[in-house]
C-alpha cells in the first residue's frame, strides 16, 4: 500500500489547533497524526491546514444560469422570476449537459475549499418529461461528475410532485421533477445504484418543500431515507409562509414540526422566515438549518435569525444552492454580514467560549454540514482524508496565526486563499487549480456554447 506523507506547520484538529503535525495517509485515510513531531525526509510541507468544508445543499445544473439572470425584465423582479428562467434553461438541458455542468460545479467546490457536496437532485426526467429507461439516468450523470472530480457526494433525490400548498397540481415547467410514491421509491432504488460505483457516497431523501410535497406524501417516503439524512425547502420566501398559512393556518417550519418526526436526520434548508417559537423547534429537534447566504442573497430572500439560533445552540451548515458563485469562505463572511447589517452589531456569530468569528464560523459549519451529510467531519485517525490547506504568504494571511486565519481567510481573503485539496487522500487541488480544470473546463464550455446556440 502507497503511503501519503505530510507535515502541517499548524493543522486545526477536532480538539484544537496543533503544531508541527505530521500525518500519513493509507487508503483514502489518516493512518497516523502525530504532534510536536519533526517533519522527516519525503514528508511534504505544508503550512495551514484545515478540514475541508461540507457544502450542504446544491443544485449543480443552476451553475449554467450564472451572471445570466442578473438582468431587469419586463415585471418586477422577484425569486419567482429568476426561477422562470431557471425552468426555461432545465427544459434544454440533455443528460450529458447535466454531466459537464456538475463537474464544472462540483470542480469549482472543492476549489474553493469544500469537500463533499449533497446535491438536491430534481430534474429527473427527458425534455419531455418522460422517464428514462434508467430512471436514475441523470442521477447517475452527477455520480460521474462526482467520480470525475474526486468530491465526496450527498446524493439527495428529490421527491417532487405537486406545483403549489394543498396538493395543486405541478404545471408544464415541472414536468422533469415529477413523482408519485411508488415511482420515487423506484428512483430511490435506482440512485443507490447509480452511486455505487463511488467509494463513499451517501443516498438520503429530499422532499422538494412543502408546496411540491404534502405532508401525507412526505410521510409515506420517510421510510426509504433509511437512516440517512431527509432534506427540504422551507420558508424561503414570504409569499411562501403566507401561501401556507392561506392553506393550513400554520406557518411552514411549524407545519413540518407539527406533521413530521423532524429529528437529527433532517436539514431545513433556508428556514428564512421563522418565528422565535419555530427557532426553539428547530433547535429541541437538533435539525440543521441549512442556510445559503450567497443565494439567499442573490434571490432576494431574506435573513435567517442566525445570532439567536446560534446562541440557543442551534445546528447550522451552508451551501452554495445555486452555485451562481462557489466560495465556502464567502458563504460564512455573507453570513456574518447578514446578521451584522441587521443587528447593527459586529462579531454577531461568535460565542464567549469561541471569541473568534471566523472560528465559530467554520466549526459550526464543518459539524452541521457533517451531520446533515450524513457523515462526521473533521481530521481524525481512520475518518477520510479530506482536507485543505492555505496560501499561507499571501498578504491577508501573514502575520497570523491560529483563529486569526480562520478570521483573515474569510473576512480578508481578496480572491481564493485554498492552496491545496486532498480528497479521500488524493491531492486534487495544487496553488488552488484542480488537477482536470482544463478537460473540465472545456467541456462545460463546449455545453454552454451549443446550449446558448439552441436557445
Ligand atoms: C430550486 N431553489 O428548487 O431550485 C429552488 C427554486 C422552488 C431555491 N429555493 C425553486 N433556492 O423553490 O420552487
Ligand atoms: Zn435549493
């Protein structure tokens, strides 16, 4: 068996950072880590080192739409709008677009410092909506994405099967999302397949949101998460809550706690519009919020109560959602900015026992992104190797040290900071470049250029 070895300057570990750490690495895994140690002949140097990020939620194939719906049209423009266009671009989309797009996206994240994505997978079906003669077809499109790439996958298939609250009926633009109970357990069956060929992926459910899915409908799928993670939309936009009051006289967070067993296993992704009553629930429930700030904020939805959920010991995760721009440092500086602008305060999301923003950031992050995955993050002794390191002599880094990267690298950092990627202990990224960025690469744009040409 090949051994990888590395010595770490500083590695932050689960129980803190650690100086002069050298590992080894055996079979996609830390073999050994050993502190205070001196680096021996061969080892590769390194100067920080960090866990590489879990991204929790994304739509790989919404990565083709960036910078082109950043433009006014014709009414006013709104979340609704952008998803027009978003439908308009999914009913061209053919499976080996699917593919090139997603290795872009999936390229991208680990780029930017993330190591195991869990992908929200709706489009199910052909242009016409007919399914596939391998119903997981573009599931198995995003296994090879992930293959290709070398991130960890989170495969999370949706169960999609209405247009709006009370079971209304889905319109032409959904019609590659649609299910029925038993079909979805069909395609369920058929994406642990489609994912097998990876080493360590993860299948969990997704029921869309409570508008695609009824609360009866989500029940009956329960079952086939198995013990995997249950993820959904929730209260993303106020016309949202409003639609679910009009229909249930209940808000959606409280709906779902009220109507489903939400437990550990379970990611509310966005949960913008919450009462303190549906915080607590969150919370009593150990749910992950799953929070996309740079989203959230492109869309126009709104800000999560961050600072109080996270004061009462709230679990959270983020995830680059619509993949418009791929950055785990921005998503936790967007997310600090947020409750900052609201509050009218600074360090809003640090902690007495964790002064540092950026610390409590990325630990918070790393453990609910874990869990919502489906994994348990961090570096330790048998657990994957997944880690990143930093450009430790760029200039927003010098002269720091411990928390204070964490602080610089996210605050500070002026363009990506992430030096090098291992995943399951292969180095896919070097001086921030992704070993298949040019093959890569050129094929998402060979998919962009006759995708644009057949608009
Ligand atoms: C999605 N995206 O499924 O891609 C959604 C928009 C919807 C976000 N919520 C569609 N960010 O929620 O109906
Ligand atoms: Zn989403």
């Amino acid at each position: 068996m090949s051994r990888t070895r590395l010595w770490f300057h500083s590695l932050l570990l689960p129980e803190g950072w650690a100086d002069n750490v050298r590992l080894t690495l055996a079979d996609g895994r830390v073999e050994t880590i050993t502190r205070d140690a001196v680096a021996e002949a061969g080892d590769e140097h390194h100067e920080i080192g960090l866990p590489g990020l879990p991204n929790l939620h994304s739509h790989a194939f919404q990565h083709g739409i960036a910078g082109f719906t950043e433009q006014r049209g014709p009414s006013e423009d709104s979340f609704w709008t952008w998803r027009e266009a978003m439908y308009r671009f999914v009913d061209r989309m053919e499976p080996e677009d699917v593919e090139a797009i997603a290795a872009q996206a999936f390229l991208e994240m680990l780029e930017g410092g993330f190591t195991r994505v869990g992908e929200f997978h709706y489009v199910h079906h052909d242009t016409r909506g007919a399914a596939y003669g391998d119903i997981a077809e573009l599931a198995s499109r995003i296994a090879a994405a992930a293959s290709a790439t070398g991130i960890a996958l989170t495969l999370l298939p949706v169960f999609y099967a209405h247009a709006g609250f009370g079971g209304q009926p889905a319109v032409p633009g959904q019609r590659r999302f649609i299910n029925d109970v038993d079909r979805y357990g069909r395609l369920i069956d058929a994406s642990r397949r489609a994912v097998s060929p990876l080493p360590d992926a993860i299948v969990g459910i997704a029921p869309h949101s409570l508008r695609a899915a009824t609360p009866e409908e989500i029940a009956a799928i329960l079952p086939l998460a198995a013990d995997g993670p249950v993820h959904i939309h929730i209260a993303e936009q106020t016309k949202e809550v409003e639609d679910c009051l009009a229909w249930s006289g209940k808000r959606p967070v409280e709906l779902l706690l009220d109507r489903l067993p939400v437990d550990e296993h379970w990611c509310l992704v966005h949960a913008t519009h919450v009462t303190d009553a549906e915080v607590d629930g969150m919370i009593a429930r150990r749910a992950v919020a799953g929070l996309c700030p740079i989203t959230e904020a492109n869309l126009g939805d709104g800000i999560f109560p961050a600072r109080r959920f996270l004061d009462k010991g709230g679990r959270f995760g983020v995830g680059s959602d619509s993949n418009v721009l791929i950055d785990a440092a921005e998503e936790l500086r967007l997310l600090e900015y947020g409750q900052r602008l609201v509050l009218r305060s600074r360090n809003a999301l640090a902690s007495t026992s964790t002064p540092s923003t950026g610390r409590r950031l990325f630990d918070g992050a790393l453990a609910g992104g874990g869990q919502a995955l489906g994994v348990t993050s961090g570096i330790a002794v048998g657990a994957s190797a997944d880690f990143i390191s930093l450009q430790a002599d760029d200039n927003a880094l010098v002269h720091r040290r411990h928390d204070q990267w964490l602080d610089a690298w996210i605050f500070s950092g002026r363009h990506n900071l992430v030096d090098c990627v291992w995943r399951a202990g292969r180095k896919l990224v070097t001086n921030g470049r992704h070993v298949q960025r040019e093959v890569i690469g050129q094929r998402y744009r060979q998919t962009l250029a006759r995708m644009l040409q057949d608009a």
